[in-house]
C-alpha cells in the first residue's frame, strides 16, 4: 500500500460518548452536555 492509502489508516475509538455517539453534538444539535462536546466518555462507564 502507497502512503496516503485509506488502508494504511488505523482509527482508534475509546471510551465514546453514549449520550452523543462520540460526535460532541447532542440530539438538539447542541453541545453534548455528557461529555462537553468532547466525544469521550468522561463518566467512567
């Protein structure tokens, strides 16, 4: 695979936001008040 190849790249997802799936964004189109528009899940779940 040459560099730049969509399949060399690795995306690692921990701890996602359950509120907002991991996006920031909650179902109002706000920030996610769980985990402050960061993605993470921050509650220790």
């Amino acid at each position: 695979m040459s560099e730049g190849d969509p399949g060399d790249e690795v995306i690692v997802i921990r701890y996602r936001c359950c509120t907002c799936n991991g996006t920031g964004v909650d179902s109002l189109g706000e920030t996610c008040a769980d985990c402050f528009g960061t993605g993470i899940e921050n509650l220790g779940a």
